[in-house]
C-alpha cells in the first residue's frame, strides 16, 4: 500500500515538474519555429540559442502588476486563469506515456489515473475548459472580453459534439474506455506489416477529431475567442501580470494535451513498430516506448504550429456552418459506417 | 476573392480541390519549405546595414583641404522645412571670402527630406549614410561643426551619385 502511494507521488511531481518545463519551453519553440516559418529568427539573446527567453518573460509578468478593471467581478475574474490552467493540466493524467515498466521490483502503469473511464474523463474535463473562458470574458464587464467569451463557448460547445462522435468510431472497434488499453489494440498489425494504428482504421475520425481539437484549443485555424484584428485580445483584454501568463500557459498546455490525447487515439501511443520481434531487454523496450510518445508528440505539435501559419482565420459564420453542417454529419456517418463494418466482420 | 466590390466564386474546382484537405497539405508544405530558406534579419549590434549612396542619412558639411567648403550663404537655412538649421557667416582670408563661423544642425528637428543639399550650391552639405542617432538631452541633439565635418574622401560615394543622378 505504502509502496503504491510513494508512486503516485512520484509520478505525479514528475508529471507536474515536467509537462510544467514542457509548456514553457514550448513557448519558446513556437516563437522560434514560427519565425523560421516566416524567415525571421526570432529569440535567439537569451540563453543559447534563446532557450532562456521564456522564462525571462515568465519572471518579467510575475514582476508585473495585477491590473483588476473597477467594474469587473473580481473573485471569478481571478478564479477564471486557475480554471483554465487546471483544466489544461488535468486532462493529461489519464494519458498512457509509456507500456509497464518495473520500478522498486513492482509493475508500474506509466500514466497518473489508471481510471476505466479514461475517455469520458478525458472528454468532460475538456468540457469544463470553456468556463475559465467564458468566466474571464463575462467576469471582465468589458465587450470585447464579453464576446470573446461568448464566441468561445458557442465554439466550444459546437466542436465538442463531433469530438465526442469521432472519439465513439475509436471506443467501437477497441471496445474499451480505458486509454491504456485502446494503445495495446492499437499495437498489432494489419495483414502482418501495417501498425494497427486508428489513423489507418478510422480515417475519418481521425481528421474530424483533429479539426475539433484545433477548436477546442483556440489555435489559429479556429482561434476567434481571441482574433486581435476584431476583439483586441478577446477574454484576456482585461487581464495582466500572471494572471495573464497562466491563460498563456493554459493554451500552451492544451496544445500539448490535445496532441497526447491525438497520439494516444490515433498515432498508435507509445506504440514503436517493428521492435516487437528484436528481443530488446523489457526495460530497454520501455524507455524506448516512451521516447517514441515524445517524438509523436513532438511531431503532433509541430504540426499544430504548422498549421498556425498556414490557415487563416475562419469567420464566425464559416466556423460554425464547418461545425454543424459538415463535421457533425460526418461524425455521424463514420460511426454508422463503422457500425455496419464491424456488424458485417 | 473580391474584385470591383462584387464576390466572386471559382466554379470549377476539381473534386480534390473541394475537398479542401488535400489543399491544406499543399500549403503545409508550402510552410514547410519556408522553414530552411535563409533569413532576413540583421542581428543588429553584430551585423548592421550598410546603405547605398542614395540613401539620406544626417545631413552633415564636406570638408576639402581641411576647411569646408560652405560659403555661410543660409540657403539652406532657408529651405528647411523644419527650421533645423542655423548659420552665422564670417569673412574669411581664403579665396572663398566667407565662411560660417556657426553652423548648426538640430537633429532632433531634421527631418531628412534633403531640401538642404538640393539647394546648396556649393555641393558643401550632403546627405551622409548614418543613420545611428542617438541622444539622451535636446543640447546633446545640437550637432555644432564639429560634430558635422567629415572630409570628401568619407563622402566619396555620396557625391559620385550626386554627379551621376542630378
């Protein structure tokens, strides 16, 4: 019992320590890589290569001071940023990072919460995302703040439903809720070569559940709770200092979490083909199952950069006729379509 | 695309066109690309930008022999736009017969439009191709003669472009 509580413990300072490291040193690589992207150098002072930059503006916003607007509702205002980054962080404790490795002579289950329901909670947390949003633009009493947050939650709202859609074809041909267990499903073979990852058996899912995730984060494609061109910053307007680097941190983290939860659905987890067969010692394999999950990490978020500077900005009216006209009929057609396969196998 | 304020649609896309993925990874791989192309920037203090002769840096006096080649005539003066310069004239023993005795250039004032080198008969004030100003007091942006003296073989550039163009 003490045994599995010293775990715990340990697993979840590490998690925090590094997924905490991970996101601001994320804010750094989507500076440098975006201005790659747009043959610029972008910070390269501090530190090497600019590595210390971010945390020279981490310490520059917690000098800052905390401007609260005199009309504003000041307990949400200040509750809504720690809503925002505690749902970010949350979500990543059901991801499975790595297969069981063998720790103080017992099995370890490399993820925080071994929990059965690991999608549903996955889902529901990502749900409760859109207050800390909604809270800071409405807890602001200023328009712009206010319709940021509106837009923010009838986007939300939208995306979350062909989410959760694309997610079922997923639970349907793995049988199970448990995010630990759909990685083992993926980690056979098609036909004896193919990685039976649902990026190949579920298309579709796979693309509408990307879109979704873009929206559900507020990346660029989808990024209309804060398009500077129309709400000068949207639910943030009001915020300053820390406050408004935790909302920063929060949408850094969310697109680390949206990009696990896209890997460990989709990409096949800490899935490495082909070593299966090599005869690796089993600690050997696991670290290197877990040094696969960063790279497709990496990869997916690399991607969400990617597309940052590639797609432009959506109108309202575009953003929702994609998300009720188009994503919700597929969704729902891919669940039926993989109904009828798997009724038919 | 808009075009004579009326919304204009393409028609004829082809099936992949439409179905709007495929052209997402077409342009992914236009950003891509971008990323090893080379870069623009000037990492400043390092590495600074060197201007072509037409550019219009601070207007500064040529000095030829040691002794400059303004006659103290204040057409110049005249001229400025932004009433940043002021001259006093002198005699002088030289060919010459005038000079000025005070010559001076407000920095803050300039606004670099070149009026003052385009009227100057005597080609005595140009156009110089710096461009770092910097200034911690209004007195400090007084550029006086010493500051503004810099010899023809400095401005070599300069006015062979202003041969060659006027």
């Amino acid at each position: 019992m003490d045994n599995v509580f010293l775990i715990s413990v340990i697993k979840f300072v590490t998690y925090v320590a590094v997924v905490l490291l991970a996101v601001i040193i994320l804010g750094w690589v989507e500076r440098r890589i975006s201005a790659f992207m747009q043959n610029r150098l972008g910070p390269n002072r501090v530190g090497p290569q600019g590595v210390l930059q971010i945390f020279v503006d981490v310490i520059k916003l917690l000098l800052k001071e905390d401007i609260v607007p005199k009309n504003a509702y000041k307990p949400i205002h200040d509750l809504a940023p720690i809503i925002s980054i505690a749902v970010a962080l949350s979500t990543f404790a059901v991801i499975p990072i790595g297969n069981t490795i063998e720790l103080f002579g017992s099995q370890v289950k490399l993820m925080i919460a071994d929990v059965n329901v690991g999608i549903l909670y996955m889902l529901s947390i990502t749900s409760l995302g859109v207050y800390g949003v909604t809270l800071a633009g409405w807890s602001s009493n200023s328009k712009y703040s206010l319709l940021g947050g509106l837009r923010s939650s009838a986007q939300m709202i939208s995306y979350e439903l062909s989410m959760g859609l694309s997610v079922i074809g997923v639970l349907m041909i793995s049988g199970t809720l448990r995010l630990d267990q759909i990685v083992l499903h993926q980690a056979r073979y098609l036909g004896g070569w193919l990685p039976a990852w649902n990026i190949f058996l579920q298309p579709v899912a796979c693309i509408t559940f990307v879109v979704a995730a873009f929206a559900e984060t507020n990346r660029l494609p989808f990024d209309l709770p804060e398009a500077e061109p129309e709400l000068v910053g949207g639910y943030h307007t009001e915020y300053s200092g820390l406050k408004w680097g935790l909302f920063m941190l929060a949408e850094y983290a969310n697109v680390i979490t949206a990009s696990a939860v896209i890997t460990t659905l989709f990409l096949g987890g800490w899935h490495l083909p082909y070593v299966e067969g090599l005869g690796l010692p089993a600690f050997t394999l696991s670290i290197l199952q877990v040094l696969t999950f960063c790279v497709k990490l990496l990869l997916v978020i690399l991607f969400f950069m990617l597309v940052r500077w590639t797609i432009p900005r959506f109108r309202y009216d575009q953003l929702m006729r994609l998300g009720w006209k188009v994503m919700l009929p597929l969704t729902i057609a891919n669940v039926l379509v993989t109904g009828l396969v798997l009724l038919v196998i | 695309m808009v075009s004579n304020g009326k919304m204009i649609r393409e028609k004829n896309l082809t099936i992949w066109q439409k179905a709007y993925i495929p052209e997402i990874f077409k342009g992914l791989r236009l950003t891509i690309s971008q990323i090893f192309k080379p870069t623009f920037t000037y990492s400043y203090p390092e590495e600074r930008f060197k201007p072509e002769p037409s550019f219009r840096g601070r207007p500064v006096l040529v000095q030829e022999n040691g002794v400059e080649r303004c006659v103290a005539c204040g057409l110049c003066s005249r001229v400025c736009p932004a009433l940043a310069i002021e001259v006093q004239a002198s005699e002088t023993e030289l060919e010459k017969e005038r000079y000025p005795i005070k010559f001076e250039i407000n920095m803050v004032r300039c606004i670099f439009c070149g009026f003052c080198e385009e009227v100057c008969p005597e080609e005595a004030i140009v156009m110089s191709n710096e461009y770092e100003l910097v200034f911690t007091s209004q007195e400090e942006a007084v550029f006086g003669k010493d500051k503004l003296l810099k010899s023809t073989e400095e401005l070599k550039d300069r006015l062979e472009f202003l041969r060659n163009h006027r």
